[in-house]
C-alpha cells in the first residue's frame, strides 16, 4: 500500500459521497415511481398534489 500513491482519506471520502448521492437518487426515484402509480391517467390534480407537498413542509 506504501506503494500507492493516493491520499486515502480523500478517496474514501468522495466514495463515501458518491454512494450517498446514488442512494438519495434511487430513493427519490423510488417516490417517484410510487406517486406515479397512484395517480390514474387523466384524473390528476395538481391542485391536490401542491395542497399535499405544502401541508408536509
């Protein structure tokens, strides 16, 4: 390893990063997915959908 020249403490840290930015982005598409199958084809209502986001922030 002495061999390497790599600053490991650097590496691991944007690994680490890369690996949380890559779960947050397969939660959200998770969410996605489960709003979509909610909603029927032509019965959306934006109005409901922005009520719903306000009320939870």
């Amino acid at each position: 390893m002495s061999k390497v020249k790599e600053d490991w403490a650097s590496y691991l840290r944007l690994m680490i990063e890369q690996r949380i930015r890559k779960d947050q982005i397969v939660e959200a598409s998770a969410t996605i997915d489960r709003i979509r199958w909610k909603t029927k084809r032509g019965e959306y209502s934006a109005i409901r959908s922005i009520r719903e986001d306000r009320d939870r922030a």
